[in-house]
C-alpha cells in the first residue's frame, strides 16, 4: 500500500468518478409502537379522547324541542332548507357570518394555544391524534404492548399472526365505520336517517359519505398514523413559526443530563454522567417515535408522555424529576444557571398571548351582542327596474316592488307592513284591486318560513315629487308577544316631469 498521502482509497461503492453515492429519498417507515405508560398526562389524554369521542358521536342524539315548526335535533346542519341549528340559536343563510365569525375565533384560538402552550393542539385534540391514540390502544389490547407489536411486526406471517391482524383490522373498520355514520347525522334527524340507512331508504349521498371517511379513517388513524403529522398536515410548520424562546414546550434538559450514562457508571465515577441512563423509555412511548432528546422536532406534538416516562424512571433511581419537562427555553437557559424554576403562568400571561387573547375576545363577544340584538323577523326588498313607474290614467303614480319576509320564529307571526316617508302612500299586494290600496296590509308569516310578496306602492299625483325620493317599507310583528320588526331604505322612481295618463291603467 502506497504510503504517498495524496493517494484515497476509494470505497466499491462509491462511483467511478470517486464521489459517494447519494442517499435514498425514500426510507421505509419503521413502525411506531409505544408503550404503555401512566402518568398526569396520559390520564389527561385519556380525558380529553374521552370527551371529544363523546361529543363526536353523541352530539346527534341529543334532542332540543323547538316547537312543532322545526327540527328538534340540538345540533343540525339542514343542508335542505339551509339552516344551521345549535340547541337555542338558528342560524340562516344571510347570518353566515356568524359561522365565519366562528371560525375565525378558531384560528385565533390555535394561535392563542399555540403561542401558550406549543403544540398542545396537535397532542391532545386533533381528530388525527384521538383517533390515532384509540387504534395504538386497540393494537396493545390485540396484540400485546410494544416488544411484542414488534415481535410480531417482524415475525412471518403465521395463521397467530393472521388472526390477531385480522381481528384488529376488523376492530379498526368497526371503529372507521362508526365514525363515519356519525358524521352523517348532523346533517339529518339523526333517528330517522338512522332508521332509513339501515333499511336502504337512505339518500345515495348518505351510503357515500359513509364509505369515503371510513375508509379514510381507518387508512390514516389505522395506518399513516405519525405520517399525517409528519409529512401531509401543513399546521406544523405554521406553528414552528409561530414558537418563541417563551413558548411552552416539551423540553430535555441536556445540560443536566449529559453526558448519558448508566447507574453502575455514576456510582463508578460520580459527577461524571448526566442524570439521564440511556433506558430510551422516551423514546418507546412517544406515539411518532422520535428521541425529544435531540432537541426541538416537527414530529414533536407536545402530548408529555414522555415526560411521564421520564419522571417515572427518574423517580425508581432516587434522581429529581423534570429531566424532561414543560418548559421555556428561556427558563431552561436560567435554570441552567442556577436560578429556581419559575411558575409556568408566567409564559402564558404576556404581551402576544394577551392580544390573542383581547382579539378572540372581542370577536366573541362581538358575536353575542349581533345574536342577541338581531330581529327575528328580516325583510328584503327589490324595486322594479323595467318600468321603473306607471302613471295611473288619474295621474297618480305606481312603484312595483318584491319583497321578502323572513319569519325565523318556530311559530307563525301576525306581521303589518306599512310605508314610512309616503304620508299619502298606498300599498296593495298583487292578488287585491287598486282600489283596495291601504296605508299598510296585514297578513301572517308562516314559521321559519320566508315568504315572498308582490306590492305596489301607489303615490297621487300631487304628492309625486319629481324623479326618485327614499322612503321605507317597515315590517312590524304585530301579534303583541314580542317587538321584533325591520325596516328597509329604498327608492319611489317618479316622472321627471307631468306625463300624460297611460289609456285604460287600472285605477
């Protein structure tokens, strides 16, 4: 072997031109299998899957009674006859931006959160992780905890592993499918559609949307699992942006725990190693196997068990806890230096999670106060354009008009139109004479129930100003239970000068 220092061996698998050869875009996913742990925030998750399952399938249950005129589902969405309903309130096509109002406090909410408290979101909440965290539940009920998933992930395909694959992928499936029969629900009467769907009498649309999210259900919660998080959703790369030195997040204190060692060499050699052994139980009950060891990460989604599992390994060697923790990197770095950890209120409570906080806020209560001054009985009203006015054979002068009502009470409304602006205005609808023209007409709205009208507004001669002048058509409830009402601006198109009596014009 030449000794000459200019000369490199060059691998056999290198190319020929001696550069290495580049690495594999594509690396096979190892599967994630944690382990089962307790602790405060397993116990939280398991709280919060509790809730949101509960609320996601029995939200379509619960009955709110309306009165004989509407739906007495709590919460509906009526694709229909386009309402919206949340237990008291109703929500019409013209109100969404009550719904937009929604969800912008939604994102100004995960802002807030995020801003917070980190990712805590994506590690407790979102429909990926909940569902996600009942299937790694179903796989350690089937199949046994974490060695044993991965003695059998590795093992042949024997008829065990067939039967313990194929009962899983039925829990699964079991599971997709109610989730997606339930999503169905809130757009219809829960018990009825439920009756019709398993009977076949159910709309095509219905068996659809059924098939497609339980499919994707169990596809991604059985399945993709981390690779969701990871790779296909964007809010984790909108949320790095949005962490700070001040953020809560899950945080390994290296500075305490390296260099790594195990217990016979820290008794060997004290001071020596960091308080962290190496057991890895970090790293086996996070739900997308990463090591938070290595420091901040995008497969990161903030749940704490690895916290749990830290904690508890810390407390069987007799060493403190909190070598994995919820904390800032600014208090980090001060506990670095000595300084007493600080409570954690005070990352909360400051400047930018306070204007999250005042902005979603003010939109809520904003949100209120339209709901509860809004009128419960809406009129809209288009003017005739071709012809603008008609002058009547005795000189007077009549406006077309289509109005809307929209009584969105669960019981009819005695309603009187009337003018306001027109002291010597009459009004008529299209199934009246002309001569029976009146200062206001009187009729009952049906409920929830918009109701379209046809009006002539009639103005003499002598009170018809030249061109156009505004005046109001005003609705007003007129059954004395409740002052509700409306009233709309609009134009009275007249002649710019006298014209001649249109021939044979009803009077």
């Amino acid at each position: 072997m030449s000794s000459d220092p200019k000369l490199k061996l060059v691998p056999a698998s290198a190319s020929p031109s001696g550069e290495s050869p580049e690495a594999p875009l594509y690396a096979r996913r190892e599967p994630v299998c944690p382990s089962k742990v307790e602790g405060r925030f397993r116990r939280f998750k398991w709280a919060v899957m509790a809730f949101c399952l509960i609320v996601y399938w029995g939200t379509p249950w619960v009955r709110w009674d309306r009165g004989p005129w509407a739906p007495h589902q709590a919460v509906l969405v009526d694709l229909a006859h386009r309402r919206f309903y949340m237990f008291g309130i109703e929500i019409w096509p013209h109100e969404f931006y009550f719904v937009a109002g929604l969800l912008i406090m939604a994102g100004i909410g995960l802002f807030l959160v995020t801003s917070a408290v980190g990712r805590a979101w994506c590690g407790y909440a979102c429909p990926q992780t909940v569902w996600t965290d009942l299937f790694q539940h179903v796989d350690r009920l089937v199949e046994g905890d974490r060695n044993a998933q991965l003695a059998l992930a590795r093992g042949p395909w024997t008829a065990k592993k067939w039967a313990k694959r194929l009962t899983k992928w039925a829990i699964f499936l079991a599971i997709s499918f109610a989730t997606g029969g339930a999503w169905i629900f809130y757009f219809e009467d829960a018990p009825t559609l439920n009756h019709e769907f398993w009977t076949g009498q159910a709309p095509v649309v219905a068996y659809a949307t059924v098939a497609v999210l339980t499919f994707t259900t169990f596809w991604l919660g059985g399945f993709m699992r981390e690779q969701v998080c990871v790779y296909m959703c964007p809010w984790p790369r909108i949320q790095s942006a949005m962490l700070d030195e001040k953020s809560l997040i899950v945080t390994y204190k290296d500075w305490r725990g390296e260099p790594r060692g195990s217990l016979k060499q820290a008794q060997r050699l004290p001071g020596a190693v960091g308080d962290c052994i190496d057991c890895k139980q970090c790293v086996a009950v996070c739900p997308t196997g990463i090591d938070i060891r290595e420091g901040a990460q995008i497969g990161c989604i903030t749940c704490g068990l690895c916290i749990d599992a830290c904690d508890r390994v810390m407390g069987q060697v007799g060493r403190e806890r909190g070598l994995i923790d919820y904390c800032t990197l600014e208090d980090a770095e001060q506990e670095r230096a000595g300084a007493a950890p600080r409570r954690l209120l005070h990352a909360i409570l400051r400047p930018r999670t306070l204007v999250y906080l005042g902005v979603w806020s003010a939109i809520g209560l904003g949100l209120l106060f339209m709901l509860g001054e809004r009128s419960r009985l809406d009129l809209s009203v288009a003017r005739d354009r071709n012809p603008e006015f008609v002058q009547l054979s005795d000189g007077s002068v009549r406006d077309g008009f289509t109005i809307k009502l929209r009584n969105m009470e669960g019981r009819p409304r005695a309603t009187r139109l009337s003018l306001d602006g027109l002291p010597e205005g009459r009004i008529y609808t299209d199934e009246m004479e002309a001569s029976a023209a009146r200062t206001s007409l009187a009729f009952t709205v049906p409920a929830d129930t918009t109701e379209r009208l046809r009006v002539y507004v009639v103005v003499p001669e002598k009170a018809a100003r030249p061109q156009s002048f505004a005046f109001r058509l005003e609705a007003q409830a007129a059954d004395g239970q409740e002052a509700a009402g409306d009233r709309v601006k609009t134009e009275f198109a007249a002649p710019a000068a006298a014209l001649s009596p249109v021939d044979g014009a009803p009077q």
